[in-house]
C-alpha cells in the first residue's frame, strides 16, 4: 500500500450550533510510500452497525518515505457524531 494511515483521532471543538451540526477536529498518521509527496486521503466515520455516517477528507504533502500527521476541522449533524463508533479509511 502506497499511503498508510492510521492513529485516527478526534475532538469536539464546538458543541452544536442552531442548525444542530458540531464543529470537530481530525487528525490522522500518514506514512508515504508513494513516489508522489502530495497526498489526499478520505477518513470514514461508521456506526455500531458498521454503515458509514460520515466522510472527512484531507490534503497534505509527506515526504516520500516519510510519516506525518494530518488535520483538519470540519463541521457534521451532532446526531451522526455521537454515532461515530470508529474512524477508518476506505
């Protein structure tokens, strides 16, 4: 596998909003095993029943050979985030 990531975290950084949606951070491990610096992974959120409730997706560079950590923040129903069970890659 060219791209490895794991050591999926989160964090809630904003409680609901009128609209019932959180704000929350994300971050990931990313190793590079790809000849490519510029990498792009999709992080999936799934539920006790293993059905997907959610996507975050990030850009970044890692040196070719290297690992990084990735993050972003991104904003989801409330509902759905306290379904999350697990944090996976596709």
């Amino acid at each position: 596998m060219d791209i490895v990531v794991s050591d999926i975290a989160t964090r809630l950084v904003k409680n609901e909003d009128d609209d019932g949606d959180v704000t929350y951070a994300i971050k990931a491990s990313v190793e590079n095993h790809s000849d490519d610096e510029s990498v792009w992974i999709t992080l999936q959120a799934v539920d006790a029943d293993e059905f997907e409730v959610g996507t975050a997706h990030r850009e970044g560079t890692v040196p070719r050979g290297g690992k990084r950590t990735l993050t972003t923040q991104s904003f989801m129903n409330g509902d759905a985030f306290r379904r999350i069970v697990r944090w996976q890659t596709p």
